[in-house]
C-alpha cells in the first residue's frame, strides 16, 4: 500500500511509519547536536533510570528521547495506548514511534521497554512494576507523567469520566483551524457544567498521578531522591477564557495543587515533584483545543521571527538539563517555567499586534499556518525529506516492526 495523510477534522486517521522513524531520528539528532553545542549541562543528578507515562508522543516521547540520547543516557520504560498496524489499518504514529526508539535505543545499548496498554489500569501498572524489578534494579530515579487523555475509567461505577474542553462560567465564541478542510471555523462554546468540570479535573488533573506515585512507593519501587515531573499550561490572557479559565485550567491547578501530596509521599526517599509549565505546541492533544489554535498560528510565526521557536524536544532538553537540576530555578508557586520564551514581552506584544487582525481569509499571511500544518502532518509521519512516500509497503513488514 501507498500511505498518503488522511485528516478528518483536526484528527489524522493514519499515520507513515517509516516518517514516524524519521521523526525520532530527527529529535535524537537535535538532542545530539544541542549537546555538541555544549547548549546543555552535564549533571550528576540526571535520572538514570525513568518511567514515562505517556511515552509515545508529544511531550512525554520528547522527555524520553532527551533523557535517552542525551548525557544522561537513561534507561527508560515508556507506557502508552497505541494501536499496531492489523487488517483494519496502518496503526497509530505512537506505535512507531515507540518501535523506533526502541531500535535506536538497542542500537545504543541502552535498555528500554514498551507496555502499551491503559496507564489507568491495574494490569498496566502491575507490568510497570514487575519491568522495574527484572530490568532496573527494582527501582526507578525518575517518573514522567505525560498523559494526555480525554476519558479515564471510574473503577467503582465500571464507566468513564469524560473531559470536556470548555469555559467557566461563560460563553466563548472565537475561530479554530480546521486541518482537514485548511480553514478557520467560527465557534461557539457554551460553559461547561459542574459534572463536566468534575469530570475534566478527574481525567487531566492530578488524581492519577498521586495514584500512580503511591503505587510505586507502596511496592518500594522508587529510589532515594527519586524526582517526578507533569505537564501543565498556562498561556497568556486571550487563551485564558478557553484554557487557564477553563475546565482544563482547573484541572491543571488541580495538577499542580496534587504536588504538595506527592512531596509528602516522597519526603522519606528525598524526592521531589515538578510541575514544568511547558509551551503551547501541536501535538495530538493540543489542536484538540477549540479556540487555542488561532493563537497556535500567530505564536509560531511571532517565535519564528524572533528566532525562539522550539518543539516538544528542545522544550525537554532545556527542562531536563538546563531548568529542572537547578533547584532555584522555579516561580513563585514552585513551578518550572518553560514558557518562559513564549511569555516573554517580546512574544507575546507581537501576538497582540497580530491576534485581533486574524480572520478566515488572512490566517495564512498572518498565522504560520504552513508550519502549524506541517509540524501537524509530522507528528504523524508525513512531509519529512528522504522518506520514499511513493513507496509501496506491505502490511507484513509492519507487522514485524515490534515495540
Ligand atoms: P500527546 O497526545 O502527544 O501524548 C499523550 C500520551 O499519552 C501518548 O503517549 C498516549 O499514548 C498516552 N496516553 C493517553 N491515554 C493513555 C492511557 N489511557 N494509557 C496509557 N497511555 C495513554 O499529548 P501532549 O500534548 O504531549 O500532552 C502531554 C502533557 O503535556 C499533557 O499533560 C498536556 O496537558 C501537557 N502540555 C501540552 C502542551 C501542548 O501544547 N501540547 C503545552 C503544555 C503542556
């Protein structure tokens, strides 16, 4: 079969495995050359051996490959939900992905590990655990938490919890791109409920994190000083009424707030927990987002033209090497600021002389939008150079490619 791109909505439904090979060779390679640049510090108190939930793309692949190939050449064991290729189609970007860093990873000699299944789940969490004791010495130094979800199971009723993207206490009308149709949409969205804020600060705050910390420390699985690190996003003012202010927001503070009972967790090991709050990026969750893309097109051009731009991997080799082993360096709630370049004043005045301009005839010129859909297409393995995408590739070879 040829695969070309198949996008419905802002969701792509397949994805080029051997782009999606590409694409990890592309983030070990940018690791690798920011270490040659001497971009980032060598530090003894670099993670050796990390668990990543949510390891398969986005952020959490990112956070991988940068403790990987970067100096501090960390074994890691990465859980995620993705899908191989069958009968009914090619598989899932993350699938790839997670094969690819594992062949690159063997190549290196270090030790990795997949389990692809539901982080939620016990069964998961017991395989988590018996990895830890045969492969990484019966402990780990370091748990990402990088999942990113829209529904989580509610294991006394036997049903899901559900997010819903939506504003507080409002009404938010405001455009968003349409990948698939390469156009911008006016919206309008109502203000979430009580049971869908309920449900939101259940599936993305920091209850399963807690959970999964306290799982591990219970089954003595985790090293003296062992650190974690989660995601969060703030944004400026205009992306506030959909995200900060919104449900997410408050499952983010939820997240954050979640720190302090982790913290306690880990005070006998000497741990610490980390909320890193990261920038606004594509990724699959990401253009999920009603409302925050518009900001999305005009931010990559405003970063690009101020030679800031940085994906999910230059964001992850400044956190993990140049932010997080500096102590002192957190805000004033305890937060490490890797938005630090997208928030600055020189951002975020050129988004503001741009953003109120954006409409759906001009989002082209104005926005980036030819980079915003490119790096879209390349989170799921298309439009990368030397990849043969006239290539006719048999189901049988995929079947082969093991994670
Ligand atoms: P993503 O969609 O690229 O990756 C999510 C990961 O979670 C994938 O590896 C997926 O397989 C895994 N996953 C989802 N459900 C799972 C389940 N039930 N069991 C096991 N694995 C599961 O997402 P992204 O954007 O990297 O988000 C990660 C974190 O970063 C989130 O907390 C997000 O809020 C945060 N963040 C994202 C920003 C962005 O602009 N994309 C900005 C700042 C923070």
């Amino acid at each position: 079969m040829i695969i070309q791109p198949q996008i419905q909505g802002v969701v792509a439904r397949n994805c080029h495995p051997y782009g999606c090979q590409a694409s990890v060779r592309d983030q070990i390679e940018t690791v690798r050359a920011l270490v040659q640049t001497n971009e980032i510090a060598t530090k003894d108190s670099t993670p050796k051996r990390v668990l990543i939930l949510g390891a398969s793309s986005g952020f959490g692949l990112a956070s991988r490959i940068a403790l990987m190939f970067g100096p501090a050449a960390a074994s890691t064991i990465g859980v995620s939900f993705e899908r191989g290729p069958s009968e009914k189609g090619v598989g899932s970007a993350g699938w790839y992905n997670n094969v690819f860093v594992k062949q690159e990873a063997d190549a290196a000699g270090l030790t990795t590990t997949n389990i692809i299944g539901d982080a939620f789940s016990n069964d998961v969490r017991q395989q988590v655990a018996e990895t830890i004791r045969s492969q990484f010495g019966g402990k780990v130094d370091m748990v990402v938490y990088s999942l990113a979800t829209g529904v989580r199971p509610n294991p006394e009723k036997g049903e899901f919890w559900r997010s819903a993207i939506k504003p507080v206490g409002k009404t938010v009308s405001g455009y968003s791109i349409n990948l698939e149709n390469q156009s911008l949409d006016l919206m309008t969205l109502p203000p979430a409920t009580e049971q869908e804020i309920d449900e939101t600060v259940k599936v993305m705050g920091g209850e399963d994190w807690l959970n999964w910390m306290s799982f591990l420390s219970d089954n003595h699985l985790l090293a003296e000083g062992c650190a974690t690190v989660s995601y969060s996003y703030i944004g400026p003012k205009h992306t506030h009424d959909i995200y900060h202010g919104g449900t997410l927001g408050k499952a983010k503070i939820d997240l954050h707030q979640t720190r302090t009972a982790i913290n306690t967790l880990l005070a006998p090991l000497s741990g610490q927990a980390d909320v890193a709050v990261c920038k606004a990026l594509v990724t699959k969750a990401s253009v999920f987002i009603p409302g925050l893309t518009p900001y999305l097109l005009v931010l990559y051009k405003a970063m690009k033209a101020q030679g800031l731009h940085e994906q999910c991997i230059e964001q992850m080799v400044r956190l993990f090497y140049q932010k997080w082993p500096n102590k002192d360096d957190r805000d004033e709630d305890g937060l490490i600021r890797v938005d630090d370049w997208e928030l600055s004043d020189d951002v975020q005045h050129a988004v503001n002389d741009i953003l109120p301009l954006l409409n759906p005839e001009n989002f082209r010129e104005l926005g980036d939008f030819d980079g915003v859909y490119q790096e879209f297409l390349q989170l799921n393995g298309f439009e990368f150079d030397g990849v043969d995408y006239q290539a006719d590739i048999s189901l049988d070879a995929l079947k082969a490619l093991l994670p």
